[in-house]
C-alpha cells in the first residue's frame, strides 16, 4: 500500500475505507462489464463510483500536499519466515531466532539506514533474559549507526507483553511500547495503555504494533503528540530484496509529515 493519495482516507475511516474504496473500484467495474440491468443504470453506476474514487484522490492529494516539507527517513524493514513451532517452542530457541536477527541487522544494513524495523512478536522472552536481547540489539544498533525497532513478547510476573522496543544508533534502549489493540482470541497477553513518541532530528517517532492501525483514534493522538513518523512491527510480508535465504527485507527512503497515512512493516 504505497499509494499515498488512496491510503490518505484512512486518516477518516481507518483502515476499512481503503478496502472499500479498492472494492468499490473492482465491483463497479465488474458491474459495468457484466451486462446485468439496463445500460443507463451501468452508466449511472459508473458514474456514481467515479465521483466517489475522484474524491478519494482529491482527498489524498490535498492531504499530502497541504503538509510543510520535513526531512527524510531512511528506513529498512528486516523479517525471517519461521515456522509457528519456533515462536511456541522454547524460550532458547527464541533467543537463538533473535541472535540471527540481530546478525542479519549487521550483514544487510545499508550505509545510511536511520532506522531498522524488525517484525512483531519474534520470540517470547521472560524478564530475567530480556537484558541479554537488549545487549543483542544495543550491540547491532551501535554497529550499524541506526536505531532499531523490536518486536517481541515480554513475559513477565504480572503478564506478557507484545512489545515494541527502540534502540537508539548508539545503542541505548530508549522505549518499550506495548500493544495496545490485541486480536481477539489469538493473542493472549495483556494490552497496554501508554503512547510512546520519541524526539528524532527529523521530528517525533510514535510506536505501535500492527492491530494498533486499524484504529485511527490512536494514529489522531499520536499527530496531536507531535509524531511525525509511526513505526510499526507487524505479522505481514514485505518485499524480497537481497537478503539471505529465508529472509526479507526492503529498503526506502520516505519524507514523513505528521497527517498522512504511512503503514510501517506492512508496506
């Protein structure tokens, strides 16, 4: 979902306008070719699902353009297709996953990468070895010189988590956010109830985790906090771009401003 000015409706309805207007397109065009009904109500269809797509784009367009110019973030997106046993086996095998990834961080890591966003929910890590993972990553961070954002359960006395936490490119740990919008009946650790924005040179970064996106409340809040650039783990595929095997990854630079709509891990 790179199209910006499509993906601009979301800041309204959430992520369930998008589908509708992406649906709204192949029906009504699908309508129009079928031959059902008369010509001059497939025309009036026609007619009817343009203006509304045109409004979308006016939308979006307005939306992205009516925004001041802010700097740059070079961002690339890390993950490793694993089977389910490996995130339910044991808390070794988890840490194991986690020490590759922070190998494949080093190796894949282009010159210039301000931050490195990792997938949701990697491994499931109890309190007493957290401080080794983030040995792991504050290590990867300062070797790369970019902040990296981890996805990861924290199982703790009071509960689990699944957590995003940021390392800075000097690899210090400067936030631990925790999911707020949980998928019922799949994930059973807590929810969280604090926002995190951290300030960048190139303005505020806000952390959420996947489901956290299908609820513009959130993303509102985050704007009104000053975030300019939400970054955001999730359980979703990225594109292939020269990494090993079983591993993706997917390199770009994007210009963030506080009201448009730009998906994290899910792009």
């Amino acid at each position: 979902m790179n199209f910006l000015p499509v993906i601009q409706i979301a800041s309204i309805t959430g992520i369930w306008g998008i589908s509708l207007v992406v649906f709204l397109f192949a029906g009504a065009t699908a309508a129009r070719l079928s031959g059902a009904g008369k010509p001059r109500q497939r025309c009036a269809l026609a007619i009817a699902v343009g203006i509304v797509i045109c409004a979308v784009f006016v939308f979006g367009e307005w939306r992205l353009q009516s925004n001041p110019s802010t700097e740059p973030v070079a961002v690339t997106l890390i993950a490793k297709d694993v089977p389910m046993s490996v995130y339910l086996g044991s808390e070794e095998q988890a840490l194991e996953l986690l020490r590759e990834y922070a190998d494949e961080v080093r190796r894949v890591t282009p010159s210039g990468t301000q931050i490195v966003v990792l997938a949701e929910k990697i491994g499931r890590v109890s309190q007493n070895k957290l401080g080794e993972v983030d040995a792991l990553f504050s290590s990867a961070a300062s070797a790369t010189h970019a902040a990296i954002n981890l996805g990861v359960v924290r199982r703790t006395p009071s509960g689990a988590f699944n957590s995003s936490r940021l390392y800075s490119a000097n690899g210090k740990l400067e936030a631990n956010y925790d999911k707020h919008h949980l998928v019922p009946g799949v994930e059973p650790e807590k929810t969280g109830d604090k926002r995190v924005t951290l300030d960048q040179s190139s303005g505020g970064w806000g952390l959420q985790i996947c489901k956290d996106m299908d609820f513009p409340r959130l993303s509102r809040e985050y704007a009104s906090d000053g975030a300019n650039l939400l970054l955001v783990p999730a359980w979703t595929s990225i594109s292939i771009v020269g990494c090993t095997r079983g591993w993706r990854c997917y390199a770009l630079s994007k210009t963030v401003s506080p009201p448009p709509v730009r998906r994290g891990m899910d792009s």
